[in-house]
C-alpha cells in the first residue's frame, strides 16, 4: 500500500500554511495593471495621499502686485499701498465610502472549470474601479467650468474666473466637412488661449473627447489635424490609431467616459460629482483643475466562505475628487 504523499504547494510562500497566498498577489498585480491601463485619468489630475483624516485643505492663493517706491514714501503705511493683502480661500475635498468590486468563487466551479478565469476575472475588476474614477473626473471637469471663481478679490489684470464654454457654432462638434473640422481646431484654439489668459500652465493639458469626436478628426476630408502632425513630420498616419497627439498645445485623448445628459449622485459619495451635461462635448483643462485625495490605493482582499463552499474577492481602493482650480478647464460645446 502507498505512504501518504505530500503535494508541492505552488501558491504557498516558503511552505507557510496559506497555500493561495502567491496566488492572490498574482490576482492583485492583474487588477492593479489593468486599473493603471484603463484608468485614463490617472496622471491627469493632482492627487494628494493622506495618513489620517476624512478631508483633505487645498490652500487657494490669490496674487501679489507690485509697485514702485517713491523717494520719501513710508512702505508701512496703508494709504501709500505698498502693502499686500493676498487674498486666500479653501477647497476641502472629503473622502468617500471605499469603491468595491467584489466577486464570489465556488470551490466546484474551481474544480470543472477547463479554462483560465482568475485572469479575466481580475481584469474586469480592475475595469470596474478604473471606469468609475474615470467617469466621476471627466464629470468634475465640466463642473469646474462652471463653477464659481474661489478668489473673488482679485487685481484687475487677474483673470481667475471659471473657463465657461468654446461654442464651436455653425455644425457644432462635426468633422463631416474640412470646413466644420477646422472650426473645431479653432474652438480648440479658443479654448488654449482661455486658458493662457488665465495664467494656467501650458505644459500639462489635455483636450477630452469621445472615440467618435477622435477618430472623426482622424478621417475628416483634408482634415486639419492631420495636417498640423504632418507639418512636424513624425505623426499624421492615418494608419495610427493614436496619430493625433497635439492641437494647440493640448494632448489629445479618447475616451468611453465622457459625461453626457443627467448624472446622478451615487449614494456612498461625500463629494458632488453629478450634473446635466451637453449631450455633444469635448474638455480642455490643465492638470490643476482637478484633485484627488487618496487615503488608501487599490487594495485586493480575498476571505473563505464556508456557508457558500467558496472565496470572497475583493478590489476596492478609498479616495475621493473635487475641484481645485476652475479656471483650469474650458468646455468645448456646439
């Protein structure tokens, strides 16, 4: 009669007792690279990560000026206007309740099972988390342009007031002709210089617009854009699927998250992030407008369930987003 044998434990770490534990750090990496992958917005807003606290103070500074000294004027004195008061507000943004995907595993689907599903499985979670987060900053975006300045005491050559709209006019958003096609490159235009107008840094924008919007520019009749890449010489294959990469400073992205009619408010949330938006709509905002406060990143948990004769999964991370900077976003509408 055979001796008992002991089998390899491939999902034990230096024989320890969990034999899933590689297994799960395996999982997580697969749904923190697909959260990183599909989360478009990522790098595009400024994220602050806190130890403690449910809120998060972003300081506003208001502008300084300066004045010529006068032989004989007493800098002290308020009535020879020297002296500066900078004006300051707050904008505090609150954490919310954890964003979870959770799954069930059953121990007989675990074993009939013929094909390979953590990987996908994972790969939905993390598409889950990051099509949220997405959605919800895209949303903020268009609510910063229109939201009301923060600074309301500024110098008269200050312009911090919320970037508003770009009306495109005529055929709106439309790249069915090379006329209507250059009347978006123009709202684009419009939009950079609202911008520059508002002394907003022109290193770190972005313009946001729908795979329609974005491959309509690509396939428009002598379409401009395609042109403005030739004119550099490394992009404008029609080929690429990403050969659009600048207009007007901007860096142009497509995504499936624009926000587009009424939005409501999901209940969890101690932010604001609904609204009713255009149904047609591009976003051009700077880095700036946008802040993220991050208490804990995406975490993946997995726990037995003896009752069910299975695994509870879950992908969750806790943050929360608000507006910074209004002045930092136009919106570029029909």
């Amino acid at each position: 009669m055979s001796a008992n044998s002991t089998p390899t434990r491939v999902g034990a770490i230096n024989l320890g007792a969990d034999s899933e534990a590689l297994f799960l750090k395996m999982y997580s990496g697969k749904v923190l690279d697909t959260f990183q992958t599909a989360c478009k917005m990522e790098n595009m807003v400024d994220v602050q990560t806190i130890g403690a606290g449910k809120s998060f103070q972003f300081p506003v500074v208001g502008r300084a000026e300066a004045k010529y000294h006068q032989r004989g004027k007493n800098i002290l004195d308020p009535a020879n206007g020297f002296l500066n008061e900078v004006e300051l507000a707050e904008k505090i943004i609150y954490l919310d309740r954890p964003l979870v995907s959770a799954r069930t595993t059953d121990d007989w689907d675990q074993l009939v099972n013929h094909w390979e599903a953590a990987s996908r499985l994972a790969t939905e979670q993390g598409q889950a988390l990051a099509r949220k987060r997405d959605q919800q900053l895209l949303q903020l975006v268009w609510l910063a342009s229109q939201e009301a300045a923060a600074l309301t005491n500024q110098p008269s050559d200050t312009n911090v007031a919320p970037g508003g709209n770009v009306s495109v006019g005529g055929s709106g958003i439309d790249f069915s002709s090379k006329a209507n096609a250059e009347a978006v490159v123009q709202a684009i235009g419009s939009a950079a210089a609202a911008l520059a107008e508002r002394n907003i840094p022109m290193e770190e924008i972005w313009v946001a617009c729908t795979p329609a919007q974005y491959y309509g520019m690509l396939t428009a009749p002598e379409s401009p854009f395609i042109r403005q890449e030739v004119m550099k010489g490394a992009n404008g294959d029609l080929s690429m699927g990403h050969a659009i990469s600048r207009v007007a400073g901007f860096n142009i992205f497509s995504t499936n998250h624009m926000p587009s009619g009424v939005v409501g408010e999901d209940i969890g949330t101690n932010n604001d992030y609904g609204g009713t938006f255009p149904t047609s709509l591009m976003l051009a905002f700077h880095k700036s407008c946008i802040g993220s406060v991050r208490r804990q990143g995406m975490t993946v948990t997995r726990s037995r369930q003896d009752q069910i004769m299975g695994d509870l999964i879950q992908a969750y991370f806790i943050e929360g987003h608000g507006i910074l900077r209004p002045e930092a976003s136009v919106a570029i509408i029909d």
